[in-house]
C-alpha cells in the first residue's frame, strides 16, 4: 500500500543546549490520502519539529520520509511546495511585510505558473478569497492591516492557490478568539470535504482536534506516546500522558 505519507525513526537532534524545542526521536507514523491526522502535545513536545522537518525547513537527521512513494529528498523545493503547504500560527509570516497581499497571491501563481494571464489571475484570486470567506477588496491591504483571524484566512487561501495534498496546519487557531476559531474550523472542514486534500492537524487542544481528524498521535519530549484511530484512542487510551491531557476537558463535562 502507497500511503500520502510515511515516517520512519524519524529523529532530529538540536545542538544549541539552550533551544526550548524538543528535538524527535524515533517517530514512525503513516498518513493515508484525503485523511486527518492530528498531532497533540504540550508546547515543546517536537510537533512543530516534525511538521518544519515534513515542509524541509528543518533538515532530516536520521530516519526516512517518503511523499507519494517517493522519498522526501527527490523532490526538489518548487515540486515539494506544491504538494505540501505549512500554515504557522504566526500568519503574517507567510507575506512580505511591505507587498500588498494580492501581490504576494500574485507571486505564487506565476512562481507555480498557475494562470496564464493577469486577468485569469485576478479572477483566481478573487474566487478563493470567497472561498475562504473574506472580502477580496481586503487583497489591496499589507498583511499588518488585517485581524488576526483575516491574516489566518489569508493564509489559508495562499496555501490553497497551489492545491496542495497535504495541508500542515501549526497551531494555526491557538492565538483566535474562540468564535475566530470556529469560523476557521469549519473552513478547513469545508476545503476537505471539497477535495481530497490530507491535514496534519497540530495544536495542544485535544478537544479540538477530536472534533476535525480522524487519527491522532499523542508526542511528549520528542517520542510518540500514543498513535491510532481518533474514536479508539479516545474510548481506551492506553498512555497515562493522554490522560492527562483528556482529564481538563473530562473535568469541564466535555468530552475529547
């Protein structure tokens, strides 16, 4: 079987002593095409690790990564971004502080040659930031212009120009207002639903990630404490960390 992703001892160590990140040791994990896998951990259990390693801002150590069958380093960097998009928590990071953001769209679609005129471009653009539910007129503005949830949308709609089959999502709700963050959720549900398109889904909130994936892989200091099927794992959680994790929300009468 030809998985979209597969991980193998994965490990990356951090040379820097004072570097708050965890490093990854030995994660092996598979991700299935039009699948949800969501990666929960405390901050600084290496999910951001994993997911900078998956979009090759981070090198691999030890270990293999295969894409589509392929190994990760076959791709070259252009090949790799349109197969796999990074969407941080910080959006503002994903455009240049002093381009507008239709120009930074704009800058995507001729680096993957995705329309072949302006007017076709324009048209492209203005029908995806629809999509994601943000007025196109907000295109003319700098990044630092929009809120936090438009810039995260924007992103988002970025990210969906070259339609990519593995979105990796990096906490992407943790710094919205609760209603933010549901508006976005419910994007993401939607643009799944629409395509076939993978998530790795990463947050700290084991809540939320129940309600949008449907695997799970639970990661403290670096090491998997726990992988399976979301409802499986919910039900019997074999790892006291888990637990741990489940007991607030228990607590609170709402179950993960």
């Amino acid at each position: 079987m030809t998985y979209l992703l597969e991980c193998k001892d994965l490990t990356h160590h951090y040379q820097d002593p004072l570097h708050h990140q965890a490093g990854v040791f030995d994660v092996s994990f598979t991700l299935n095409k039009g699948h949800r896998l969501g990666l929960v951990g405390e901050s600084g259990s290496g999910k951001s690790t994993i997911a900078k390693i998956l979009s090759r801002l981070l090198d691999v150590q030890e270990g293999r990564i295969q894409f589509l069958g392929q190994s990760l380093t076959s791709f070259t960097d252009l090949e790799l971004y349109k197969k796999v998009q990074y969407i941080s928590q910080q959006p503002q990071e994903a455009f240049h502080p002093k381009r507008t953001l239709q120009a930074s769209l704009e800058e995507v679609c001729q680096n993957f040659k995705i329309c072949k005129t302006k007017k076709e471009m324009e048209e492209k653009i203005h029908q995806l930031l629809e999509r994601v539910g943000l007025d196109p007129v907000l295109a003319q503005q700098f990044p630092h212009q929009l809120s936090g949830g438009e810039c995260q949308r924007m992103a988002i709609a970025r990210a969906l120009l070259v339609q990519p089959d593995l979105l990796i999502c990096d906490e992407i709700t943790s710094a919205l207002d609760v209603t933010v963050q549901e508006g976005v959720m419910e994007l993401l549900e939607e643009i799944q639903n629409s395509s076939q398109t993978s998530f790795l889904f990463i947050s700290h909130d084991i809540a939320l990630v129940s309600q949008f994936c449907d695997e799970i892989m639970v990661l403290k200091d670096g090491k998997i404490q726990e992988n399976g099927v979301m409802s499986d794992v919910l039900r019997n959680p074999q790892s006291d960390y888990t637990k741990l994790l489940m007991k607030p929300y228990q607590e609170e009468g709402r179950e993960p």
